[in-house]
C-alpha cells in the first residue's frame, strides 16, 4: 500500500509540475487528456491494490493534492477555481468556496468505504 501512495503521490507532483510549465508557456492544457492519463493510472494501482474502491480513493486524493499543488506552483490562493475545467465549474456551483473542504469529505467518505468493505 505505500509504494501505491509513494507512486501515486509522484504522479500528483509531476501532473502539478508538468501543467504549471504548461501555463508559463501559454499552452493549452487538454483537461480531457489529463482526465484519461489520471483516471488509467489510477485503476492499474487500483488493480496492483487488489480493491476497486481505491480508485475514488486515488482520484479524491489527486483532485485535492493537484489543485493545491499547481496553485501553490502558480502563486495563487490554495482554493482558487479555473474557468475551463468541469470540476471548476461544479465546485463553483456546490463548494460555496469550501472547496478544500468538500472535496476533503469527499475523500473522507471512500476511505471510509476502503476500511470497512472488501470491494
């Protein structure tokens, strides 16, 4: 389980490194690319794990971690919001500007699941 958080937390840091210089260079960032790469990691260290909730778990955990990784990068507020990205969109519409908060319970909620199923 900790080379799976160890990997995981890799891929968070160079997704937020990789994305920042992006930005630096007035480059387009493909939110469906970064979505397809992230959500294929995940479920192969969901497989290696053995447990199929772990993929929330993981993707909780990058959705947290990256945005606070790439403002932080960017020198912005750790909550700031995009404007083209859909989970921008939705945590605009349903965090009220918790939004380390909500997706924090979020994460609280699957890991949760994680300790107490076999799933």
């Amino acid at each position: 389980m900790i080379y799976i958080i160890s990997l995981w937390l890799s891929f968070i840091i160079g997704r937020a490194i990789i994305d920042y210089t992006l930005i630096n260079k007035n480059k387009t960032i493909s939110h469906e690319e970064n979505a397809t790469v992230t959500c294929v990691v995940a479920i192969l260290l969901s497989i290696v794990d053995k447990r199929v909730v772990m993929f929330p778990v993981l993707l909780c955990t990058y959705w947290i971690l990256f945005d606070i990784a790439l403002n932080w990068l960017r020198g912005l507020p750790l909550q700031y919001l995009g404007r083209g990205a859909v989970t921008d969109k939705f945590l605009r519409k349903y965090a009220k500007g918790n939004v380390i908060l909500f997706k924090t319970v979020l994460l609280a909620i699957f890991v949760t699941i994680y300790k107490l199923t076999n799933l």
